[in-house]
C-alpha cells in the first residue's frame, strides 16, 4: 500500500485505503466478483467475520477501522458506531466497484473519481476535512 504508507496524516491515510482498495478491485475484476460470491456459486456460507482478526482481509478491516477511529476522535459529526461508519466507507467504495464492473452500457465516470468524491464526501459529512483545507 505505498500510497497509504506515503500518507502523513491519518485522514488522508483513510483516503488512500479506500482509493488503494478500489483501484485493486478495479483492475481485478474476478477477485472482486469472487470475494461478493457473485457467480462462484457461493451460498455465504463462509462469510467472513470483520471482528476477528484471522484473515489477510479482516486484518486489512481491522488496520482502516483504527485509523478511521482516529480520524473521527474529534469530528463534530461522528458516528457513535465506528465500526458501521467503516462499513459506510466501504458499502460507497465497493458499489462504486460494482457498478464499474457491471453489464450495463451506461457511461459511469472513472471509479477511481468516484469513489474519491464518495469517500470525500462521506467525511465532510461527518465534519471532516478530506484534504485539510479547513471546514
């Protein structure tokens, strides 16, 4: 994750996960179909469990969850749930996804601007600004 490594303040470390995430599953359509069970003949059986910290992707959840839960210490506007305020984050990243990687002809923007705009606005939202120009 360079970008998110290169990142100096934690809001913009929680940018940067969002937008490392979306440009992997962009680019690599079949994991993304794979990890949603959609066409692998999935019945969710094995749906992973955020809260526990054994898997790769449980420890990527459990990493952007602390740094969201330091981001959202001060914001006017916060969450009381960090943990549903991260799913917020990630349910406007990967619907992004989604409907890049969808049949459809419609002529979507760049998912990458996309989810930047989601992400930046979600945070405002909760009185946070994304790119520390002062609210």
């Amino acid at each position: 994750m360079g970008a998110v490594d290169q990142a100096k303040e934690p809001v913009e470390k929680v940018r940067q996960v969002f937008l490392s995430w979306a440009r992997y599953f962009i680019s690599h359509k079949e994991e993304f179909r794979v990890m949603f069970g959609w066409g692998s003949g999935s019945n969710n059986a094995d749906k992973v469990k955020p809260r526990s910290r054994e898997s790769g992707l449980n420890f990527s959840y459990h990493y952007a969850l602390d740094l969201l839960r330091v981001v959202l210490k001060d914001a006017p506007r916060a969450p009381e749930d960090i943990d549903r305020a991260l799913q917020c984050l990630l349910t406007a990243t990967f619907g992004v996804i989604a409907m890049a990687h969808s049949p459809s002809q419609f002529p979507w923007f760049d998912p990458e601007e996309m989810t930047a705009l989601s992400i930046d606005s979600i945070l405002s939202g909760w009185g946070i600004d994304p790119r520390g120009r002062g609210q």
